[in-house]
C-alpha cells in the first residue's frame, strides 16, 4: 500500500455531486486517485421487484452523474463494475492498491447486512472504511436513539426526537474538482451471480446478460443498457438524473407563493399534464437530489415569506420530508420484519385474504403467497393490471403501470381499495406491485404506507373507506383523467363516467364502449370497445371489510404474538368471518390456478361472491392447520402516503377528505376513534403541486 490515500468512492444512494456529505469525506483525504465505482448489484438485478421504468431511471441517474464526473475530470467517469459488491470489492482493493472505502450510510435491512460484510472484510485486509449519512435528514439510528430505542411510529415522535439531536446542518457545494481514478486495470476473474431465483423475469423480452463482461461488453466500466438487461422498453415520460433534479428544484423554489404556501391535502389527485405534484420523489430514492438541498432551500422560502401566511408542519414541504424519516425510523429497528406482518410487533395481525408464505427458518416473507381465496385472487389481478370496472381506481392503475408514478390521494384510494376498502386482500401484496411499478419506491416509506393505508399500523381509522365514485368526483366531475388512462370511456357522459354500468345499452353504443365481461374477453366486439362490470358491489364489499376489521382490532393481535405465529389465532375468530376460510393444502395445491382460471372463464366466480377453497375442494380432501401450498410467484409492490396536521397528534393519517365514508359505528357503539377532517399524506415521499383546480 502507498502511503498516501488511494480511494474507492461507492456510489449507491447517492447519485449526484452536489451536497454529498460521503464524498466530501473521501476528498478530505486528500487521495492520490479516487475511483468513482458502482457495483452492479444481482440483489438488485434479480431480487427486488424493479420494472423497466425504474430501471430506466436508475440508468438516466448514472449516466448524467456519470457526464457530471467527466465534467469535472476528463480522465474520470462513473465506473460500473458487474459483479456483486460482496464478492468484487475485495478483488478491487487488490488489484487498485486501494487504502480507503468510502460510502453513504444505508440503513434499508438488505444494505445494512451487506455493509456490515463489507466493512468486516474491508478491516480485514487493512483498508480503511468511512460513511457518512446523506439519504435522510436525521441519521435513523440516531432517531431511534432519541426516540428512547423505539421505532417512530408517528410524526411527533420524529419532530420531538430531531429536538434532542444535532441541527439538519445545510447543504455543502459540489466538488469544483476530482482526481484521477488511477490505474484501471484488473487480472483476477468475475465472479458471475446466479440467475435464478429472477423476481424480474416478467419484465424481461429477452436473456438477461449484464453479467457477460466486469468491466462491460467494451471493457470501458459503462453504464448498462436496457438490452443487456434484457428488459422490455420503458413507457415513462419521466426521467432521472442530477441535472434535471436541480433544475426542476429552481424552478419549484423560485416559485415563492407555491413553495411557502404548499399544503399537502389541498393537492388534485386528478390532475395530469402537468401532474399537480412536484414529483421529486424518484430523485430523493436515487439520491439524483439531496433531501438536506431540498429541505433548506424550501424552509429558507418559507421563513422569509411576507406575502400571508406560510403553511406549517407537518402538511408542508418541510412535514413531507419529516414523514419519510419517519419511515426510516421504524425501519431501522426491525430490518427485514418492518415490510410484513408476520414477526413484525408494530402491525397489527388481520387475516387478510392472500396472505405471504413465511419461511420456517427465517421467518421472513417468501415470494410466495397462499390462495386463500379465488375470488380474492381474481380481484387482485383485476385491480393490478386496471380492470376492476371501477374506472378511477383501473385510471391510477394503468397510470401507475405506464408512468410510474401516481398521487398521494391516488395511491390512498387504491391501497385502501384492495385492503379494508373492498378487497381485503393482504396489504404485502399491494406493497409488491408497487415496488415493481413505482419510480419513488424506498423499501421504508412503501411497507409504511400501505401499513398506515391498510390501518395495520400507525392509522386506525379503519371506517373511513374511499368511495372509487364520490372521491374522484370532487375533485374532476367531468373525468378528465379517466378519459386519459381509461381512453375507452372517453366519450361517456359526464353523468356515467365513474358509473359507467349504470348508462343505458343504447348510448354504451352510442359512446362506442360496450359495459360487460371480466376484462378477460377480447377488447372490442362488433368494432366496439369493452369495458368490464365492477368486480363486486362497492358497498356491500366495504361494509363486509369494516366489520372484518372491526373483528381483527377486537381480537387485539400483532404480527409478532405467538398465537399468529402458531396458527392459534383462527381460533379467535368465528367460523366463516372473511379471511379464514380453508386454505388450500398440499393435497390440492397442484392445479389450483389452473382451476382458478377455468372458474373465471366459466363465470363460475360471480363478481359478488366470496370464493373459498371450499368452492373447488371436495369438503373430504380440505384439511385445518395445514401450512398453505397453493401460491403463486409474486413481484409487484406499492407506496402509499400519509397524514399531516391530525397526524402530529396521533401520528396516523386521517385522509380521506370531504368524500370518505364514516361507517362501522351501530347505534350504541363507542366511537373507535375521535372523528377528524381533512389529511394529507407523504406521496412515497412526495409532494404535492398546486392547490385543488389548479394543474
């Protein structure tokens, strides 16, 4: 080793020059070389449910910072090195000569154990670890600590703990130079990963072969293509990269009324070209954007504000930011067991239809989930792919799916939707569509909000559903945005837009669009569109969930009881209450789905009817307490957001605005909790733009 430093700067969560407290760190060494790396991680490539719109914007934040670093040194670049940080790392200190690591502080389950290797094997052969924190605006161990050793469960906590620790100090400049990387060379083989399990096959088009060369298919450490992934082209409009975070940054901040004024329930979930939400969101996960920049820029408006009256915390800018390091709070104590229920202390147990496969040796969800319920299992796919017959919540759907992205008020309608507002289908399966489709998914902020939105945890009130009719209305009564993502319904009447069964056959001609089916026929009959029935009867299904879940908060069981985790918590609950039925077993697991199928395309499946193993399993061959062996491979998630104002109370969200529905008291029941007006809530971390009726 030379005396002087020679160092590995590991880019992760960090994709930018500007305010990056890891960097600065690495230049203070005053290194002889300093190798921007990134290590091309199968963890990511393989098991985090990634679709080709969050690939695409991974890739775009690389390839500007990548510009950036040239910029600053001609010789310098990012180098994308293709092997698993696990394994390459150790062979790079090597083969570089390198005497310092140096990083942004991660504390998301997978990278903390990762990094915990990492620095054990660094120390091992005499290279130097550094980290410092930079993704968030609290250091989340530190939270926690403040927090007297307890996850943060609501926003007070976060804003009484931030009390007792160090001030969010500002942000620093970008370097104005970067040293060369030194000798780039390297003699020793790449360790390629296994393929399989690929959670991302689905995505794919062709063979997936990032892996074919370390240093690239030029040997020059470049930027992965979409095609050397294999991936299906990306349908988002939206991209990634320093650049254009910080000048879509001037632009909102120069905004001085928007910026000191910005009340997150006052945001139009309805709104499109331009979205009425800021949609910095995917630039904070990438790090394309630094939340300490954004958080000081912001309050510097807001102090300095004479026009009125400046909006506060925690409905404003500066209350997003607080939320999602709320997030990383809670996570930080629990790891892995903060995105489920099971083993998790702080959620609440609900036996939701389509529960995860828990595996016996970690406790940890599978990629698996149990058929619980066919009907359930239609309803989940239905709601994904956007044809539920509801046509606001397909419209946030198919947006979701093409665009990666849709609003807070957005995703609270279709997490509800698939939880306690209809479905009552496991939360964990939303959170996994969304952590394939969205573009701002954190493995903290969407398991946190689709607890909060599902009322497992940190919200409770569970009476409150979003009507997918009512809500949408409020806030665009001539259905604008269903006419964009849901095209063929543009022409119905206002009258019909969010009811379109309810309009009379002659003007479903008329309208060009034919109301009929599953959304499993072919898409046009007669030269005519096909739009499916709804699913199922709204209110009938809503009701049905309130009183489950009414029953679920009675019993008064958490993910980490041991009467949830021996399977003793059916007998808690009475015979025939939704999500108990009879699973299926290993006797029949085989061939299920395809049962499944044949039902739905027979019509056997009524859109009304709770289907249970019972309605495809001779009642000799059901067994109780068998561990569940029909599933199905899954790899989509979600994010949903939270609350503002009433939140700092309770720390829960109380969402729904003027059109969510009170229900689950009878007359003489106690109230579950005070009733409350008016929420916010923290789009996957962010943010709304513009006020309601302004785009």
């Amino acid at each position: 080793m030379t005396s002087k430093p020679r160092v590995i700067y590991w880019f992760r969560t960090d994709l930018r020059l500007h305010d990056s407290p890891a960097l600065k760190a690495a230049l203070d060494l005053k290194p002889e070389c300093l190798y921007p790396v990134w290590c091309w991680d199968p963890h990511y490539v393989y098991r985090a449910r990634v679709g080709p719109n969050r690939w695409q914007y991974l890739l775009d934040c690389q390839s500007d910072l990548s510009a950036s670093i040239a910029r600053l040194n001609s010789n310098s670049k990012l180098f994308v090195v293709r092997e698993a940080p696990q394994t390459v790392l150790e062979k790079l200190f090597k083969a570089w000569e390198i005497s310092h690591l140096v990083f942004e502080k991660d504390t998301d389950a997978y990278a903390r154990d990762r990094d915990e290797n990492i620095i054990e094997m660094a120390r091992g052969v005499g290279v130097k670890v550094i980290s410092r924190v930079g993704r968030t605006l609290y250091d989340p161990d530190e939270l926690v600590k403040a927090n007297g050793g307890k996850p943060t469960m609501s926003i007070t906590q976060v804003q009484n703990a931030g009390k007792k620790l160090p001030g969010i100090p500002r942000p620093i400049p970008a370097p104005a130079t970067l040293p060369d990387p030194g000798n780039i060379s390297f003699d020793f083989h790449q360790t390629r990963p296994p393929h399989d399990p690929d959670f991302n096959l689905p995505q794919r088009s062709s063979q997936e072969n990032s892996y074919a060369h370390l240093a690239g298919p030029k040997g020059d450490f470049s930027v992965p293509l979409m095609e050397e992934l294999g991936l299906k082209p990306a349908t988002t409009q939206h991209r990634g990269g320093e650049t254009l975070a910080l000048a879509e940054l001037a632009r909102i901040i120069y905004d001085e009324d928007y910026t000191a004024t910005f009340s997150k329930p006052e945001t139009a979930p309805t709104a499109f070209s331009p979205q009425s939400t800021t949609l910095l969101s995917p630039h904070l996960h990438f790090g394309s954007l630094s939340v300490r920049e954004f958080y000081w820029r912001a309050r510097d408006v807001i102090v300095g504000y004479k026009k009125g009256k400046a909006a506060t915390a925690p409905t404003n800018l500066l209350g997003q930011l607080l939320f999602r390091d709320m997030y990383f709070g809670a996570q930080a104590v629990l790891g892995y067991r903060f995105a489920q229920t099971r083993n998790n202390p702080n959620c609440r147990f609900i036996p939701w239809h389509l529960p995860s496969n828990i595996s016996p040796s970690t406790g940890l969800v599978t990629s698996t989930y149990a058929i619980t319920n066919l009907a359930a299992e239609e309803w989940f796919r239905r709601w994904k792919f956007g044809r539920t017959g509801f046509p606001w919540i397909d419209a946030l759907m198919r947006q979701l799916r093409t665009e990666g992205w849709i609003h807070h008020l957005g995703r609270h309608a279709v997490a509800c939707f698939l939880t306690r507002g209809g479905c009552y289908i496991d939360w964990e399966r939303g959170a996994e569509v969304f952590e394939e489709w969205l573009l701002d998914h954190e493995v903290a902020c969407n398991a946190g909000n689709w607890q909060w939105l599902s009322c497992a945890a940190f919200y409770s009130q569970f009476f409150r559903c979003y009507s997918p009719i009512a809500f949408p209305r409020k806030w665009d009564k001539e259905g604008a945005f269903v006419r964009k993502f849901v095209p063929e319904l543009k022409d119905y009447a206002e009258k019909y837009i969010y009811e379109p069964w309810k309009a009379p056959m002659v003007d479903q001609r008329r309208w060009g669009c034919l109301i009929r089916g599953d959304g499993t026929q072919k898409n046009t009959e007669d030269g005519l569109e096909i739009y499916p029935k709804p699913m199922f009867d709204f209110d009938e299904r809503r009701q049905v969930c309130i009183e489950a879940i009414k029953g679920a908060y009675k019993v008064g069981l958490y993910g980490a009881d041991e009467k949830v985790k021996d399977g003793s918590w059916k007998a808690l609950f009475p015979d025939g209450a939704e999500g108990t039925t009879d699973v299926l077993t290993e006797e029949t697991a085989e061939g299920a789905t395809e049962k499944l199928a044949e039902m739905i395309a027979s019509k056997e499946i009524e859109s009304r009817k709770t289907v249970s193993a019972k309605d495809i399993i001779p009642q000799r061959t059901r067994r109780q307490n068998l561990k569940p062996a029909a599933t199905l491979e899954v790899g989509n998630p979600i994010i949903a957001d939270e609350d503002e104002r009433e939140a700092a109370a309770l720390g829960g969200e109380t969402k729904g605005g003027d059109d969510v529905f009170e229900q689950g008291k009878k007359e003489g029941d106690k109230p579950i909790v005070a009733k409350r007006k008016r929420q916010g809530t923290l789009d996957g971390v962010l943010l709304g733009r513009g006020k309601k009726g302004r785009a």
